[in-house]
C-alpha cells in the first residue's frame, strides 16, 4: 500500500497514526478494508481454583508435587583389562523423594483429594476421630490394641494420634487379673520354699544338731564314771546311762525324765522319772525300766525299734554294770493314754508277775504322734564292769 498523502485527506498533523492503521473505524482510510474478526481461541487455565470437569486430577497436580520417575541403575560393565579401561559410569540422579502430603496442615481439601490422600497412608481423620468417639468411654479390645500396635510395629509413616497412643499405652499395661495372680504365683512360691527348707531342717539338719549333742552327753558321762564319781539323784536333763542295741547300729545316752526339749530333742532317750510317770531304775531288783524316744527327726534313736524281734538283746550301760535285757514282745500301736504298758507288770507285755523289764516306746505312724509303739524285754544278765563287756557287745 502507497502511503497516504494530503490529496487523500490524511493531515499528519492532526492524526497521529497513518491511514488503515487505526483499530476504530472511524479512522479508518476510505477503501481500507475493514478486518476481520478474530475467533475466539480456548483459554488454558492461568490460575488456582477453577478446572474442567474432565481434568478431576487438576487439583491434585496444581498442590502436590508428582514424583519424577527414578532412572533404573545402571548396569556395571564387567572390568576391562588394564591395557583398556572402561570409562567410569556416570552417577546415578536419583529424583527427588515427593513429600508426604500432611492432611493436617494443607489449607485446601476435596473428597477426591483427601481420599487419594488416605489411601496409601490408612485411615484418615475422619475415621481416626470416629474410632476415638466410639471407644471413648471404655477400654480398647484386645484385637484393637493389637492392631495399634501392629500399625505401630509396621514402620507406617502416620504417627498414632494422642488418643491412640494412649489406649495403646493402657493395652500394654497388666490387667488387675494379670497382677493379681501374678502376685499369688509368688506367695505360693515362696511359701513352696519356705516348706521345703522347714523339711530340711526337720528331716537333714536336726538329725545333724542332735547327734551332736547326744555325742557330747555321751563323752560327759564316760568322763564322770572315768573320774570316779558316785551316782546319786540325777537331775532332770542328765545323762546317767548309755543304751546299746547291737542289732539297730545304735549307741545313744540316757537322760532322766522326758522333757521333749531339754532331753528327746537333744537326740537323747529319756527315762519315765517324774510324777505318777515315775518307772523303776535298771539297778532295781524289781520293776519296769521305761524309756521314750524320736522315731524321726532329732537323732531319731528309736526309728527301727519295730524291726525288733523277740529274743534280740538290748544293753544298758551304768557306772557300775552292764545289764542285758531280752526282747519278748511288741505292740504295734496303742493310745498315748495308755499309762498301763510302762507299769511295774506292764499290760499287754504278756509278763504275769513282777520282775526286772525293760519298755521302749516311741511314736508311730512315722513323721505323726498319733498312737504308740510298745517293745517290752526281760532282764536277763547282769554283769560288773569289772568283768567287762557283755557277749552281745564283744561279739
């Protein structure tokens, strides 16, 4: 096109732009045709908030970082030889990790959204508070709690809530059922314990105590008759004889009267001397020479006097003699009432007529007190020191 001049009616003075160059048409030269109208063109989006209905996924590419595929690594090649080195493989780019979109901290939400974000992650708010509302009140099962803590244990990315974390707490914790039998268990224990050291003590260590003690009683009397002493009333509690029964292996002392703790449970036998208990002494020419002693426990001297049979022998040794007696008969049981078995023509023994006895009794059944055991024997030697032992102890 020739440009305008002043025969074509264009003033440069008055109209700054040329002719054909104004967009209104009323500046527009005569015989400039008039342009034509543009189309309208689709506008992309330029902004945050609005989206085509066919694009749901525009929300979640606008706020949230997509992750960048990260490149497989990198083959190594096998090493080359030293006259031909491989060139160094170039280092793996590793993408950058995508965040981890915290529901509790972005500003904008939409079902869409919040679901895509609850997915991979498990339950959301909405179901974390809803749980909450329905246990609230009450403890958590044992099948909840477990999945607490298995949620917990999985290395999940989403932390407990603070009521999660505290019903999960209060799981772990032990039942008042739980404490309660645990705390029985060891009162039996214990009590188990303390039993069997009190059996120890009964059946091992008394046993121990008392032999010793017997042992001693035994070398003080052998040292009083060595020293010339003359025998006289003996005090309740002394040593005064020793007993032998050859076929039991038993030498034990003889203490006057039956005192349980000053004679029967110092592993010594004790003579019936006190009150209408009072029996005859082995020097005696006519009575019934009782003693008592343990079964079990503390020396336990008389444990096998039922083994005893008729014509088995039992000595007793005094200052001046030994005298021998004879087994004749045994009562396996009788009442602890029964004073007559110990009498000067003790009742029961068979014996009709006064005469030099011997009775031994003890408790029975073993490790009880219930009833008596009896063994009866008659006098028959005795024998002066001074013509040395008997036959039933040098043989």
């Amino acid at each position: 096109m020739s440009a305008a001049g002043p025969e074509d009616g264009y003033d440069p003075l008055t109209d700054p732009l040329p002719p054909g160059e104004h967009g209104s048409p009323w500046f527009r030269a005569p015989g400039v045709p008039e342009p034509e109208e543009p189309q309208p063109q689709p506008q992309e989006w330029s902004g945050y908030g609005q989206y085509d209905a066919g694009d749901p996924q525009g929300y979640q590419r606008d706020w949230y970082v997509q992750p960048e595929p990260i490149p497989a690594p990198q083959r190594l090649s096998a090493p080359q030889p030293m006259s031909a080195p491989s060139p160094e493989p170039a280092p793996m780019q590793m993408a950058d990790p995508m965040p981890v979109p915290d529901d509790e901290t972005v500003a904008l939400r939409t079902s869409d959204t919040r679901r895509a974000a609850e997915t991979p992650a498990g339950p959301g708010r909405a179901e974390r508070r809803k749980a909450a509302k329905g246990g609230r009140g009450r403890r958590r099962s044992q099948p909840a709690a477990a999945a607490v803590t298995a949620s917990a244990d999985s290395g999940s990315a989403r932390p407990l809530s603070r009521v999660e974390a505290r019903r999960a707490a209060r799981a772990l914790k032990d039942s008042p059922a739980v404490i309660a039998s645990r705390a029985i268990g060891e009162l039996f224990i214990s009590f188990g314990v303390l039993m069997l050291l009190f059996v120890t003590y009964q059946l091992w260590w008394t046993n121990i105590r008392a032999g010793q003690e017997a042992g001693q009683e035994t070398n003080k009397i052998q040292d009083d008759w060595a020293k010339g002493r003359k025998p006289g009333a003996f005090e309740p509690g002394q040593g005064f004889a020793i007993m032998h029964i050859p076929k039991l292996d038993v030498v034990v002392p003889i203490a006057e009267g039956i005192s349980k703790h000053n004679v029967l449970d110092r592993g010594m036998v004790g003579h019936y001397g006190e009150g209408k208990l009072t029996t005859a002494m082995p020097a005696d020419k006519s009575g019934n020479f009782a003693v008592a002693g343990h079964r079990n426990t503390h020396g336990e001297p008389f444990r096998y006097i039922n083994r005893l049979n008729p014509g088995d022998l039992v000595v007793v040794e005094t200052q001046d003699a030994y005298y021998t007696y004879k087994m004749a008969r045994t009562l396996p049981q009788t009442s602890p009432s029964n004073v007559g078995v110990i009498g000067p023509v003790p009742a029961g023994s068979g014996f009709t007529e006064p005469g030099r006895y011997i009775t031994l009794t003890t408790c029975t059944p073993e490790f009880t007190s219930t009833y008596r055991l009896i063994v009866w024997g008659k006098m028959v030697e005795e024998r002066p020191r001074s013509k040395g032992k008997p036959d039933a102890l040098v043989g």
